[in-house]
C-alpha cells in the first residue's frame, strides 16, 4: 500500500479563521479522502502556530495571557473544522509538551553539529510594533511607513542556522527535480531566491524582548524564533506523537502561495538536510482568494466568515465551491452568488434531481426495489461508455491536482444521467407494459451512475455522499475502490432503497412564497 503523510500549514493562532484557512483545509481534507479512497495509507496533519510576537501581541489587547488567548481561538478553529467536515488525523498545536520537547531536541542536536552558531544581529527595530524591519517596507525616500512609530538601530545576541551551507545542495536539488514544487513555475521563484548568496538564518529571539516562545535548550535567556518552531510541527506529527526526531515521514505539504519563498521552499529543506532527514515529497502551492478581487482584510473589512456560509449554504456547497472554482495553484476571486448558483445548479438540480427523480420513479413503478437490468440496448451502452469514460477523466486530473477540472468531468457523468432520462421518458415507459425492459434498464442504470458518482465525490462533498448513498440502499461509507474500477455496479438488482429525501433542499430564499 502506497503511504502518504499530508499536511496544512499550521494556522497561526492570533485571530479566528478566515476563508484562505478554511480553503486550504478543504482541500488538504479532500485529497486525504481521495487517496483513501484510492487505497493509499494516508495520515492527514494539520495543526496551529501557536506562539511567536503576533500572538503575544493579540493576547496583550485581549488582556489575556497567550496561553488563554490561543486556548479561546483552538475553539475556533477546531468548530470550523467539525462544520466543514475537516478531519484530520492528528491536529497540533505548537504549545503542546510533545512538540516544545521535539523542538529542543532538534536544536541542540543542530548546536552540537555546528550547524546553529551564536552571532550578532544588526537592524531597524521599530518600538511601536515590537519587531525588526526589513528594507522592503522603507519607503522610496529613506524613511519608514507611520505605522512603524519610532525606529531606531538596534545590536542583538542571537543564534543562526547555517543556511548558507545548503545553498548549493537546494540549487541543484531544484534545477533537477523542477517537479517537486506544485504547480512547477513556483520552483523558478525558489531558484530566483537562491542567486544571491543566502545569509544564516536569525534563529533566536532574546526572552526579554519576546517572552512567548520555546526556549533554546543551550541559552535559557532566546526563545526559538517561530518559523523554526513551526515547520518542526511536521515532524513532530509525522508519526507517533512521542516528540522523537526518528518518526518523520517524507511528506506532501499543502501551502499557500506567500509561505513558499524563504520558508517552505528554503528553511525548511536546509533544515531536513541538517537534520539527516530526507527531503519532502511534494510541495503543494496554491493560490490566493480574493474578494471583488481585493486582497481579503480585516482591516477594510473586506473578509469572507466561512463558518456563516457553511451555515446558510450547507458544509458541502461551500467545499464544493471552494474546489470546483479554484483552480489549485492560481488566485480565485469569490463570489457569494456563484457560490449560490452553484449550489442551485450543479448540487441541487443536477445531482440531487437525479436521485430524487430517479429514486421516486423506483418507488412509484418497482416498490422502492432496484429492477434488473435488463442486456444494455445501445443507448444503454453508450450512456455507461459516456460514465466510465468521465470518472476515467476524474480520477486522472485528481491525481494530477486539477480539482477544478476533475468535478467537471465527474459532473458530465450526472449530467449524462439526467439526459439518458430525458432521452428515455420512465414516466410515459411506465404506461406500455411492453417497455417495461426498457423501464427497468433506464432506473438501473440511473442508480448505477449515482452509486459511482456519489462514491467518488465523498471526497469533496461527504456528507451528501453519504446521505445519497444511504438513500440508494448501500451503507453510508465509503470504502476502497475495488481493484476493476471503474466497473458497472453489478449487483444492485432487488436491492431496496432508503427514503428518498433532497440532498440539496431549497434555501430559505429559494422558496415559494406562499401569499
Ligand atoms: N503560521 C504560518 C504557517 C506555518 S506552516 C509551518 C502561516 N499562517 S497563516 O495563518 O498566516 O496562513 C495559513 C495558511 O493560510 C497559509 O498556507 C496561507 O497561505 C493560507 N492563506 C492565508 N490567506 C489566504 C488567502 N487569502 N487565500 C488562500 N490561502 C491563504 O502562514
């Protein structure tokens, strides 16, 4: 069986959820039930970034402690993950005891190794914001934005991480494989960043400065500078939770677009390589979602609350959305009433009219019994040429990470379905004893092309998945695909359905109004 270790970025716990995180989970949760569901062994992480100078900050306007202020937001985030059906293996916050123990062990074993040496750090410090500046933020004319307040030079004792030493190594590692970065062209911006020789990473912070992280096990006066501390979480969850440095896996890290370069794209292999650890499987890099094609800001309030939209528009609508509409790797814009419309559409009255026309029809003409059916007619064996043809088509984009793409194809499967009844008309069938073969073929194969859909689409919409495979007489879960898939359903004939119910009942805004 082939393995495969998962993970998200893990969020950082200075403020509640917002629709990037609520993507990137989504999409992380669908690929692990996707793999599952392709017979892979798949532990699926993801976690929270629990310390550093953000969230010391947030808890200081909050007037809590920071542990209090990232116990109060875990709630958040581990509320929306239960609403969106976000099921992860192991979750880790970088607070917990098994995690503060892998991160000292790793740093004392890269001091002992030479590779993190102590050294000064020079730079602008702003007072007001507590944290270094960079040349990009000075303005074009010398000085430094407002915000910053008071800006003085400032000389610290600090810890460095030999980054340098692994230039040369990363470089060619990344000219040779371009495909260890999805989609490829992010690799060039890797490649771009490596040109100019590397500086060692500053990789401590003095306690008195930044109180709320985890101490150097060589220098109880630093805490680990939180980058450090947070891509070590991958190690930590990789395997058994023991806090050991032996348990890690290589691993396919689901990340945003902002968190490739210096962080996932450089630190990260530098520090695998330190560590005598190999490298990672896959870098999954996806784009941004913006709004009225702005930048999603708390600040000017353009912000999209995932949790409200999984609560008017159902959990499955909003994963579907997210993943039919970004394609993975590229910005996406959102759009509540495309989210709406697809939802109305596609949801409800593509997939759930099938089942609940089909699956009435079945009721009213065969007792709620799946009919034989009967040796395929040739618009039968074209209909399932058309199914089988499209979840070949699935299953290829899904592993080629073209979600977007794949739930078209899989939809062309429903779409199908609905035109085979069209094309058939059960209901006048129905009236001529003589066509009752062709009666039976017609609500079989209806049944048949929903059992594969709704097997597939688990990974992307599972509660409906499974409420219309109850309602199609089959148990709710979804297991392995069998070794001969795609292969027609063979066995449903006598098999009695559930109560036919909507998937997608109409929202309170789509009904009737009665006078
Ligand atoms: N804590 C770090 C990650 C450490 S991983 C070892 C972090 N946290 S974050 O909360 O800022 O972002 C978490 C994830 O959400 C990142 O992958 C980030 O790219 C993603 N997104 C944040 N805003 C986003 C959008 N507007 N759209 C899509 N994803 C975005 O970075």
């Amino acid at each position: 069986m082939e393995r495969l270790f998962l993970t998200t970025a893990i969020d950082y716990a200075n403020a509640r959820p917002h629709l990037g995180h609520a993507y990137e989970k989504v999409l992380t949760d669908a690929l692990a039930r996707f793999a599952r569901r392709r017979g892979e062994d798949v532990r699926f992480l993801s976690g929270l970034d629990e310390h550093g100078q953000k969230v010391q900050q947030s808890a200081g306007k909050a007037g809590k402690s920071p542990q209090e202020f990232v116990d109060d937001i875990s709630v958040h985030f581990l509320g929306l993950w239960r609403d969106l059906r976000v099921e992860p293996d192991d979750y880790l916050r970088t607070t917990e005891v098994r995690h503060k123990k892998l991160v000292q062990e790793v740093l004392s074993l890269l001091y002992e190794k030479g590779d993190i040496i102590r050294g000064t750090f020079q730079g602008f410090y702003s007072v007001r914001a507590e944290q270094f500046l960079t040349e990009k933020e000075r303005l074009p004319d010398g000085s430094w934005p407002e915000i910053y307040g008071e800006v003085v030079e400032l000389t610290e004792e600090n810890y460095f991480f030999k980054l340098s030493k692994y230039q040369d190594w990363l470089r060619e590692l990344l000219q040779k494989q371009p495909s260890l970065i999805f989609p490829e062209f992010r690799s060039k911006e890797v490649l771009g960043a490596l040109e100019k020789p590397l500086p060692d990473l500053c990789i401590s912070r003095p306690k008195a400065r930044l109180a709320w992280g985890i101490p150097l096990p060589f220098d109880e006066t630093q805490v680990t500078y939180v980058w450090f501390d947070a891509l070590l979480n991958y190690v930590t969850g990789a395997g058994s939770g023991q806090g050991r440095i032996g348990e890690w896996s290589p691993a396919v890290h689901v990340i945003g677009k902002d968190i490739l370069v210096p962080a996932h794209g450089i630190y990260w292999p530098c520090m695998l390589k330190a560590l005598g650890l190999p490298l990672f499987k896959k870098l999954l890099v996806h784009g941004f979602w913006t709004r009225k094609s702005e930048k999603l800001s708390k600040s000017t309030g353009n912000i999209v609350d995932p949790r409200e939209l999984a609560e008017k528009y159902g959990a499955d609508s909003f994963r579907y959305y997210v993943l039919r509409e970004m394609a993975l790797g590229h910005d996406a814009d959102f759009d509540e009433e495309s989210l709406a419309a697809r939802r109305k559409g596609e949801l409800a009255h593509e997939l759930g009219n099938l089942l609940q026309r089909a699956g009435s029809m079945i009721g009213r003409y065969r007792d709620g019994k799946i009919p034989a059916a009967a040796q395929p007619d040739a618009m039968s064996e074209a209909f399932r040429a058309t199914v089988l043809g499209a979840l070949k088509k699935w299953d290829e984009l899904m592993q080629k990470y073209q979600i977007h793409l794949a739930l078209g194809e899989l939809w062309k499967g429903v779409q199908a379905g609905n035109q085979m009844i069209e094309a058939r008309a059960p209901w006048k069938l129905a009236k001529d004893p003589a066509k009752s073969a062709e009666l039976d073929a017609t609500l079989a194969d209806a049944m048949a092309v929903l059992e594969l859909v709704l097997e597939e689409v688990e990974c992307v919409i599972p509660r409906t998945a499974s409420a219309g495979l109850i309602q199609l007489g089959l148990p709710g879960k979804v297991t392995r695909r069998p070794a001969d898939w795609p292969q027609w359903p063979a066995h449903q004939a006598g098999r009695v359905l559930g109560s036919i119910e909507p998937l997608f009942p109409l929202l309170e805004d789509e009904k009737p109004k009665s006078s």
